[in-house]
C-alpha cells in the first residue's frame, strides 16, 4: 500500500475513533497543555478548552507547581 493510500485510509477513520466521546471543560490554557502533553485531549498542538473525560477519569494524582496555572477548571471529572 502506497504512501498516500495509507494517509487516506488514516485520514478516513480518524474521525470515527473520536466521535461521540465526552469532553471536560479546562478553562485554563497551561492546565490543558499539561494534561495535553499528558496524552488527556487531542495534542498540544490543537488547544480547545477541553480534554477527553474518558482519558481523566481515572487519573488519581496530578503535580502542578511550577506550571503556571490559575484555575483547575474542570478537575470534579477527574474522579469518576
């Protein structure tokens, strides 16, 4: 399979695996590139105020000193 079947096929499905899937609000922009950073929402390259539920839900521990963040917006879907 060439190159630019594959990055079709990709492209494609990409979509399907993300529908439908609940979001937490993060309100502040350094909290959500740490959990982004984390693997918790869809990359740090793409900030949207939210990062997927799913993904936090089990997190039991978080360390944010030093991570300039203002507000932990969001942190009550943390614990499911």
């Amino acid at each position: 399979m060439n190159i630019q079947k594959l990055l079709f096929t990709f492209l494609l499905f990409v979509p399907l695996f993300t529908m439908g899937q609940q979001k937490t609000y993060v309100l502040d922009d350094n909290f959500e590139m740490k959990l982004e950073l984390m693997g918790f929402g869809e990359g740090w390259m793409n900030l949207n105020d939210s990062v997927y539920t799913d993904a936090i839900d089990t997190l039991l521990s978080l360390t944010i000193s030093s991570s300039g963040i203002s507000t932990i917006k969001g942190i009550e879907d943390f614990i499911y």
